[in-house]
C-alpha cells in the first residue's frame, strides 16, 4: 500500500487523478492524461458569453424603455367624507380646479350634482358644495354618535317638507277658485234679454 493512503496504478506507482484518467476501452483499463483546453478556446468561449449577456442586457434595457411610464400616486382624503384613497396628480389637480381648491371624492362629487340641480339648476357649485359639506359634517358629528336620534331627525325633515308641499298646493287651490264640482254646469250669460227683445218684437207686429 502507497503511503499516506495513495492508490497505486496499474504499473505499481501512486495513482494521481489528476495526472492519470482512466479509460474503460473492451473490458481494459488504460490509464491516459486528460485533455487540456488550450487559452484560445477559453478565450473563445468567454467571449461568447459575454456576448450573449451583453445581447441580453441590452434586450432588457430595450423591453423597459418601450414599458409606459407609471403616473405618480398619492393619497388625498375628501373634504366632505373624510375617505382616503389614491389617485394620480393630474387627477387631483383637475378636481382642486373644477371646485376652487378643494379636494373631494368621486361620490360627493355626485352629491355635489344633485345639490346643484335643485330649485331648477339655479344654485350655484359652490353653494351646492358648501350645502354638502355641512351635511357631512353634521352627519359625521351626530348620526354616527348617534344613529337613532340622527333618523328620526331625518323623518321629522322628510314629514316637515310634506306638510309644506300639501300646504302650497291648497293655497294654488284657493287661488284660482277651486275646481268645479263634478256635473255642474256653468252659464256664460243670461238668456232673459233675448227672450225679451224677441217678445217685444212680436207685440209691435201684431198691432
């Protein structure tokens, strides 16, 4: 045995794997040095790699230019609601133009539309803003504190324009003389004057 636990080779000398490669060729065993890539191949071959990841860098680059461009997000809370939620800049500065620099999401938005629409359109957007506003904050401060007194509140608003609705259409009612009962029949003038002159007229042939 080879010192130090070396193995030895076919010829009695220690067996280096390195220096040595075994060959299996018809059952014998032939010992052989391996080939050695000469420097021109290594340089080859890592210059094709190179080059290969220079292509794909480059593809990268490519791909990510022709990618539109991400619009800046940030958050902006309503005015009104209080909701917070995230929009691009030109979105947010569109609003703060359409309703003199104040912030306010999409539903109050339409709220803000129906306010306006009101009384046939005559009220002005900022009105109608400002008339929402006071809505949410009365809302924000009372009806979530306290739901129940917050609809019955609502009930006794929806009874008082009611009550106020009924009243104006009996006073047009009044106004223009009530309808006439159903059946009765209206005379424009009196027919006693021609029965008259036609009375008349016969006397004065007959004399």
């Amino acid at each position: 045995m080879a010192p130090h636990g070396e193995a030895i080779g076919m010829n009695g000398s220690p067996f280096n794997p390195v220096k040595n490669f075994m060959v299996i060729n018809n059952n014998n065993i032939i010992n052989s040095k391996p080939r050695r890539l000469s420097n021109d191949g290594l340089k080859r071959t890592t210059s094709d790699i190179s080059y290969e990841l220079s292509n794909l860098n480059q593809q990268e680059e490519e791909v990510i230019a022709s990618l539109p461009a991400i619009p800046e997000v940030e958050d902006a809370k309503c005015e009104c609601c209080g909701m917070i939620e995230e929009y691009t800049l030109e979105y947010i500065g569109k609003v703060r133009e359409k309703y003199g620099g104040r912030w306010i999401c999409g539903l109050c938005a339409e709220a803000v539309k129906e306010e306006t629409a009101k009384n046939g359109g005559k009220r002005s957007p900022q009105d109608a803003l400002e008339a929402h506003m006071n809505a949410c904050f009365r809302f924000n401060k009372f009806g979530r504190a306290y739901p129940v007194l917050s609809q019955a509140q609502a009930m006794r608003e929806i009874f008082r324009k009611s009550v106020s609705l009924d009243s104006r259409a009996g006073l047009r009612g009044n106004k223009s003389g009530g309808m006439p009962k159903k059946g009765q029949i209206s005379r424009s003038s009196s027919c006693i004057p021609a029965i008259t002159r036609e009375f008349n007229e016969f006397k004065l042939d007959s004399n």
